[in-house]
C-alpha cells in the first residue's frame, strides 16, 4: 500500500479517484443524480451497522477490530462517491466545509448551541 | 475567510470540526449512530434536489450559480459528519479510501468494469 | 399461503406485523428512532437496484420475474417496518394518507401542477 | 374529509393515489427510479425527526400532539410513494407483505430470535 495517510489532501484523493473511474470509463454513467443515489445507498449500509443497536453495542463495535474495518470500509465507500461528485462537478469540498462551518458559527452561537441538541431553526421556540 | 483549498488535508478539515463541535460540547450527542443518522439525511437533502428531474435539468442545474451553491452545501454537510465520525472514532480517511481503491481494482478489473454499469458481484451472471 | 390479496385492509396487515412481532419479543428493540432507521435502510435497498442504471434497464427489470420479485420483496421490506411503526405509535395510515392528499390538492392545484415536475415551494419562482 | 379508516383497503388507496397522479400529468415523471428515490428521502424526512434525539424525547415526541402530527405526516409521505410506485408497477403489497412474512417465520425461527436484535444472518457467529 502506497503510504498516504491524513496529511494527504482532498486534491490527491480526487485525483486518484478520477483515474479509477476513468480507467473504467465510467464517466458515462457517473452524473450527479446516480452520484447522489450512490452516496444515499453507501451511507445506509453505514447506517445498517447500528440498526436495533443500542449506544454501548454500538461503542462496543468499535472495539472489535474485524467490524471496525467494515465500518470503516463503508465510511470510505461514502467518501468516494462524494469525492468523486465533487471531481466531476468541480466543487471545492474543503472550501465548502470551510464556508459551512462559518455559516454554522453563526446559527449555532455559543451562547445558545452548547450542550444543546436542537437544530438552529427549533430555537426560536425557545 | 481563512485562505484555504483542496490542497487542505484531511486532518486540518478534521481538527476543524472537531474544535466547532467541541466549543459547543456536542460529544454528548455525537455517537457512531446518530453521526450516521446525521450523514443519511444529509445524503438525502443533496438528493432530494435533483428528484423526478431529468439529466439534462440536473446538468443545468450546475450550471444556475444559486443552485451550484446549494447543492455544494448539501455536499459540506455530508462532509462535515463524516468528518466528525471519523474524527471521533479514530478512523483515518485518507487510508481507508486508499485501501477501498485497491480492493476494487481487483474486484473491478479492467477487463471486466470497463464501459459496464455493473456491480462486481452481478459479473458472474455473465 | 393464506388467500390474502389487495383487498386485505391495512388494520388487518398492522394485527399480523404485531403478532409476528410480539411473538419474537421485539417490543424492546422497536423503538420509533430504530425503525425509521429500518424503514430508510431498506428504500435503501430497493433504491440499489436502480443504481446506475437507465430508464429502459429499470423498466426491463419488472419484466424479468426473478428481479421483479426482488424488487417486490425490498418494497415489502419498507411496508413492513412502516406498518410496524404505525401500529406500535397508534398511527392511522389510511388517513394519513387521506389527509396528505388533500393538502396536497391545494398545494399541487390541477392548474400549476399539471404536466410539471416542481415542488409546490417552487412554484414562487415562475 | 371522506370517511376512511384502518379498515380501507390498499386496492382503495392505491385507486386514490393514481387518480391523483394522474390527473396532474404525472406518469412522465413517475418511473421507478424516481419514485424509489421519492420514497427514501421522505423516509429520510421521518427520521430526521429522531436525530440527536433520546429515546426518552422521541417517546415524548408521540405524546405533543403537533409533533404527533408532523411525524404522521411523514409517514403517510413514505406510504405515498410506496403505494404509487406499487400502482404504477403492478406490485401487490399486501400479497408481498404476507409472502414476506411467511420467508421472516424461517429466517427468524421463535427459538432463535425471542428477545434477540441480531439480523438473521448474524445468528451463523452464535
């Protein structure tokens, strides 16, 4: 395995999903809706792990290495769809998290976000 | 806004989240299966926008400044969850897409995946 | 099989999810949280099998009897956690589903809606 | 509002979904891609509901009666879809539900599945 770990950017990790797909010629079938469908399919099979789960079965899956590594390979599953949504469609993902995280600073004020679980338009019923 | 781009690393985008969430002591509701709750339904609002449209409007779509921009920031908020997920359970990103790479190479051959719409385990019907 | 068809009402179908339920001592694990997770996972399913695929693939799909009775058994799937969830919660499907139409005839007048694939909130922007 | 209830049969309400649809034009839009796509983001519309959530709060959910509301609400969304998409395709829920069932009643034997969360496919580990 090529050693690459979290240092590596988004740009790289687009780069070498591009050169996959494209390997295959799969652009063809790569538009934005299959894209979207794609990324929808691999976070419920994330999602699947903790069905009927409870929060310390859920901890304790984490521990166990050989379930670790399939919930991480569908958290990787997820992550490829979306960069390769953001290769093909040129979105910037690290730019639009930046600009999220800003907007969020200011609908979740410290003030009324912390230790609070409500979405930001729940509090004005506060 | 900070100067920042693809070639941002995963662990910086990371660290990010990590202190936002932090500051406003979310870690009491941030567990595996609620983050994954979190990245299914925001799979879905980035889905829900191109429902019952066409290739050619969804193409178009990309095209509408206003509209690029919404859907960029459905694709922020499916980022942001899996980036806290992983941040809070020690999962590194970078590697596992990596690793996922190089398990469908094999799985999807050359010989076999190109220019073919299918699923690596639909080719033994063939 | 017992002689069940369409015109079986919806109260019958709720009594017979409970009974196959209860018999399991599943009570405890289905929770409103846990079986709207159910019911996503498995569209989750049924949405797979359309998964880069075109039009006329998915439409040759009900034409293979194999598929179809794949498809059929993933969109039982979603009946029967939504079923479970209805008769666990109280909740009347049949008119909820009567009261959605008719709020829907406002929203989606014959005289906007017709031959338009919008979303009612979009109609503001013609 | 008509008088239905529990007691309408899903041949009934599949009639009223189709006369609905069709009157707006919509069967263009209405293939199966789509209507699986309409299904899950609306399953996904009822669990956002439960996000972050407690079990505690979600049970407190049922008991507001606005929220009571807005939660049923979803429901009927789903069912919706997942009746159109049955009308539409020829696909008789009730049958498949019961056949369904039936398939459930091995998988998930009383002796193995009484008061146990594991997916009959786990049961192979014991």
């Amino acid at each position: 395995m090529i050693n690459m770990d979290e240092k590596t950017s988004i740009s790289e990790l687009k780069e070498k999903v591009k050169k996959f797909c494209e390997a295959r010629d799969w652009d063809q079938f790569h538009n934005a809706k299959d894209l979207a469908i794609a990324i929808i399919t691999e976070s419920s099979e994330l999602l699947e792990h903790f069905r009927f789960k409870s929060e310390k079965e859920v901890d304790e899956m984490f521990k166990n290495p050989k379930k670790r590594d399939e919930i991480s390979e569908e958290m990787a599953d997820v992550f490829y769809f979306l960069l390769r949504l953001a290769q093909k469609y040129d979105v910037d993902l690290a730019s639009e998290l930046i600009k999220k995280l800003e907007k969020n600073e200011k609908r979740y004020s410290l003030e009324k976000a912390r230790g609070n679980n409500k979405k930001y338009d729940e509090y004005k019923n506060d």
